[in-house]
C-alpha cells in the first residue's frame, strides 16, 4: 500500500506535531549504537516501546509516533525513502543500528523477520533471541531492510539491522494481547517484553571500560591471534580534559609480552591536540616508527575517536577519525618494520604519562571492536599479572563490537 505522503516534509505540513504525531531524539554521550522506530505510536504499535526499552540510556534513540484517534496508518513513511531530519541525523551518527518495525504475519504466530545490511549483526541478535526462545525468521524481500537507502543502513558503517516483529509477537509484550494506546502508555509490559528487550540489549556491545588508578601503568586488552596479519578498528574515548601529561590509547599487533609489541597509538594531549602514531616496543624500548598530530582533530571529554591497524607481513598502517564520522580512504601513517614475525596476541593499551596530574581514575572506554577472529576475551593486568575470563564464559566473536570483563 502507498505511503499517504511522500515525505516528511509533505507529512509535516498537512499533519500537527504533538497533535498527529511526536518524535523522540535522545543521544547519551559517548553512545555508538542507535535503537529506533520510525514506525512507533499506533503506526506500528508496539515498536517504539521495544526501541527505547532496548536503548536503556545507553544506546541512542529515535521514535516517530503517531498519536492520532484514528488513521495512524497516514503517518507512515517507508523506510527507504524515510527523511525525517532528526532521525536521519541520529542514525547518521551511529556506527550500528536497530530498527524495529511492525508487520502483520500469520495470525497467531509470534515471530520476527531480520534483515538489514549488517549480517555480523543480524547473526548476533538472531542468536541472542533464539536463545531465549523467541522466533527468528529471514525477512522476506519486501521488508528485508537490504535497500542502500533504508534508514536502518544509513550509519557511519552504512549498515544496519531491520526487525520486523508479527503482529502476534508485538501484543505477547503486552498484558492480554493488548495493543492499544491506553495499554502501551500504562507502562504494563509482560515478561516476553523484557525477556526480548534484554536479549536485544545483550547483543548490544556497551564499553569496555579501564580504570586508570595509576600514572604509567599499562593495561592490556587481549586474545591470540591466529595470524601475524591483522586488521584491527575500535573505538576509544577518555573522561577527561587531559592536565599535566597525556592519556595514551593504543590498538595492539603481535603482542608478545609486555616488551615486545607493535603499536598504533593515540595520544590526547594537555592542548587537547590528537596525535597517532606507529611504534614498536622490542626487548622493552619502545622506538616511534612514524606519525604524528593529526589535522583537524581535538581532544574532549567522551568524545569517541575510531582507530584503525592494519599489518601484513612487514607493512604497518594506522589511521583515526571521529567515531561518528566515516572512515576516511587513506591512511594516516604507514611504515615498514621487520623486528616482529610471530602472531602473539592483539588488544589495546591504555596508559597515562608520568607527567599526567588528573584526578584518579582516568576511565579509558574501549567499544565497537572488530577483527577477524572468533576467539575468547581475556584482561591481563600488567599491575598483577591477573587473567581474567569475559564474564559470560562463552567465546566471544570479535568480529562483532562485545563488552570486555573489564
């Protein structure tokens, strides 16, 4: 069925907002991750309530809802050519995206469709909700959410996911099968409701956060590497204005031990200036291979920068941008080095200067890791020599962004 408007901005003139319809932007700082419904009131009820119940504070979130007595349906606005500004804006600014939909399917039949352009992604939240019991089912080509132009793909990453909830599955959230406006702002929710929020939210990565109690102490993030060549991107930030020496950030390849590591370092500076660069620790000495400030950049409180280390055999790269950025196509530094050959572990590395005068602790927060392996996260505190297993005990795929038992 067509859509009543062909955009938002059709929509807006002929429809009142906080009449016909509201929309709901909040962006915690430092978030990443976007949870929205731009289908939400009575367009598609039932999906906003799941959209903020899985932002939790932590993720970014965005509903359009309508909250007309009838006739909701006119407010509808299909996904691909959805150009609602303060959605576009928030989703442009998120690395990953949960867009939650509603559709009819078969009566009776509770179960989502997931599509989207993220399949790392749609793997993880399929998993997690099957786990607790809940249906998944590959959505059909109409609303797979596959479309370049769908709202869902139009993060940093140009990717996203698309849940598509059966009407069936919507009112198992809310007592009595209950769909009704009435019911939905009363705020009773079943239990299914906060068993599939919580699944979802377990998907979501969160940051790994290291508590710098200490000035030069490093501590270490890692797990095996099963190739000396790797392709390694995180996102990084810190909670402080740096004062009297720097907070230092660095991604980790061939890490052999403490004094024996490649390093892609970012350094915040006291003049809140942002530097990256290569460095090798052999035999303990720790010797800069290139790099330096980099242009256009500046240090804030929270303020998350993506790294980039890429080495293959001899040749190493590195590059940062603003998180909420896109990834620029060329690299900041890249050098050759032949001193490390072996896989080791990879990771990140966070230590404050000697110099550093903040108020203890600096918090380092790690999130939205990527690498080519599925392996088991561990923490190896340089102060004790403590291995920590990640909390759940499971493998731990970092081929997705997860929350480190930090």
């Amino acid at each position: 069925m067509a859509d009543t408007y062909p955009s938002y901005a059709a929509l807006a003139a002929a429809e009142a907002e906080g009449v016909d319809y509201t929309r709901t932007s909040l962006t915690p700082a430092g978030a990443t991750w976007a949870s929205i419904a731009i289908h939400g009131g009575s367009i598609e009820p039932g999906s906003g309530e799941v959209a903020r119940a899985v932002a939790d504070g932590r993720m970014a979130f965005f509903e359009f809802a309508g909250i007309k007595n009838s006739g909701n349906g006119d407010l509808h606005l299909t996904s691909t050519v959805y150009d609602e500004p303060m959605g576009i804006a928030l989703v442009a600014a998120a690395r990953r995206c949960l867009s939650f939909h509603g559709y009819t399917g078969t009566t009776g039949v509770a179960e989502t469709a997931i599509g989207g352009l993220d399949p790392a992604l749609v793997a993880r939240v399929t998993a997690s909700l099957e786990t607790r019991g809940f249906v998944v089912i590959s959505a059909p080509s109409e609303i797979s959410g596959t479309n370049p132009l769908n709202i869902c793909n139009k993060t940093t990453t140009s990717a996203g996911v698309q849940l598509e909830m059966s009407r069936a599955q919507r009112a198992a959230f809310f007592p009595n099968g209950d769909l009704s406006r009435a019911m939905r702002e009363s705020g009773q929710r079943t239990a299914a409701f906060w068993d599939y929020a919580e699944a979802l939210r377990s998907a979501y990565t969160g940051l790994g956060t290291v508590a710098q109690t200490s000035i030069n102490v490093s501590r270490y993030t890692l797990i095996p590497a099963p190739s000396p060549d790797i392709d390694l991107t995180a996102t990084v930030a810190t909670d402080r204005i740096v004062t009297g020496g720097s907070h230092f950030v660095a991604l980790v390849g061939r890490y052999q031990d403490t004094s024996n590591s490649y390093l892609a370092r970012l350094e915040f500076t006291t003049a809140s200036a942002v530097a990256l660069t290569l460095r090798r620790r052999l035999a303990g000495t720790e010797t800069l291979l290139g790099g330096g400030t980099v242009p256009g950049l500046t240090h804030e409180p929270n303020r998350r920068f993506a790294i980039r280390l890429q080495i293959t055999g001899s040749a190493l790269r590195a590059k940062t941008w603003l998180a909420s950025g896109r990834e620029p196509a060329a690299w900041t530094v890249a050098v050759t080095d032949t001193s490390l050959t072996t896989a080791g572990q990879i990771g990140t590395r966070s230590i404050l200067s000697t110099a550093n005068t903040n108020a203890l602790p600096v918090l380092a927060t790690w999130g939205d890791v990527s690498a080519p392996i599925p392996q088991r996260f561990t923490l190896a505190r340089a102060v004790n020599g403590i291995v920590k297993p990640h909390p759940s005990g499971a493998p731990v795929a970092l081929a997705d962004p997860d929350v480190w038992g930090l």
